[in-house]
C-alpha cells in the first residue's frame, strides 16, 4: 500500500496509523497527527481503491452501502500492511493506535469488528457502522474516540449510535463526542480526541 512513514520524536514508542477520508491521500490527516500527538510516529496509508478517480479504501455500491466482500477483503489486506509495516520501521505492532476520517473512519472501525486487539486505540471521526449480524471480538478497555456531527448528511446520528452501542456492548472503552456540525471534520473535535488521547496516556 502507497504510505508515508515519519519516525517517533523524543523516544516515544507510539505510532499513529492515519487513514484519509474518500478523495484524500496519505498525508491528509498529517495536522491531526500533529494535533494528537506530536512525538508519535506517522504512518499515513492511502487507500488502494480508486473510485473516479477518489482514493477510497474499500469499494461502495452507491453511498452509505458498502460492498461488504471488498470491506473484508481490503480490511485484511490493511491488517497484514499493519504486521508488515512494523517490521519494516521497527516499531512495536500493539502500539499501533488509528485515526481515521470518513472512509478511514469505516475501515479503522472495520479492523475492530474482524480482528482480535488490531489496535490500541482508535480515533474513528464521522464513521459509519462497518457490519451488522456478526459476533465482535472481545475489545474489553480499548480506547475508542467517535466524533460526530449532529446534522452529518451522509452518517445519521441513528448510526453513529448503533456504533457506539456495538462497541460498547463489546467492552470497548468508548467516548461519543457530538459536534453541532455536519460531516466536515472540525477543529474542536480533534481537540476533544486530544484530550481523551492524554488521558488514557497517562491511565
């Protein structure tokens, strides 16, 4: 997968995994990085799917509906890059932590709902729910960041809230924040997932 690659700052062993929103590229989500955590490592990953032209990371059949093989398919191609990715740049594979926009959000909260502790926390802004109807595994005390927008036009807040419930029942440690915006990802959202970042830093 086309990725970008920035090693941590002042010894910190965490790495933040970014993943760009449909149309957007690996080094959209570089500010947010910046924002969460600074000394962190980058490893910004654009989405193999090109949908006119749109980088995307799995394939949808209209808006809002995803071609659920493709998600499948492409979330164990992103898991496997994961594993990969720590061998090839050193750092530790549980220390990897994803912040996703949009698509990104969706495959970010993908990974979560088909594999056992792919992350160690998640920063999921404007996701939508991934799958319904399968058992999810165990993600008791996972951090898990959702930011929303209350008029979003493409992810309903009924959505959002299905997430959080799903996530929740799983044992995920999950924080819901709700931005009175639409889908756009704004400034005080990612403030918010600073915060919570440092917390659970520092837990």
């Amino acid at each position: 997968m086309k990725h970008i690659y920035h090693e941590p700052k002042n010894g910190s062993q965490e790495v933040l995994l970014l993943l760009h929103g449909t149309g957007g590229n690996e080094e959209d989500l570089l500010p947010l990085a910046e924002m969460i955590d600074p000394d962190a490592a980058v490893l910004g990953v654009r989405g193999n799917v090109d949908e006119n032209g749109m980088n995307r990371f799995f394939r949808r059949l209209q808006e809002g509906v995803f071609d659920e093989a493709d998600l499948i398919f492409r979330t164990g191609e992103l898991h496997n890059f994961i594993d990969q990715a720590s061998q090839d740049y050193g750092f530790e594979r549980e220390n990897v932590t994803a912040v996703g926009y949009s698509n990104g959000a969706n495959i970010a909260a993908s990974l979560l709902y088909h594999y056992e502790n792919p992350l160690k926390q998640a920063y999921l802004f404007h996701p939508m729910v991934p799958r319904r109807g399968i058992d999810l595994p165990d993600m008791k005390g996972l951090p898990v960041f959702i930011g929303a927008g209350s008029n979003d036009p493409i992810c309903a807040p009924e959505e959002t809230e299905e997430l959080h419930k799903h996530l929740q029942e799983a044992g995920a440690d999950v924080k819901l924040y709700w931005a009175d915006q639409g889908h756009q990802l704004t400034r005080e959202e990612v403030e918010e997932a600073r915060s919570f970042y440092v917390k659970k830093k520092g837990e």
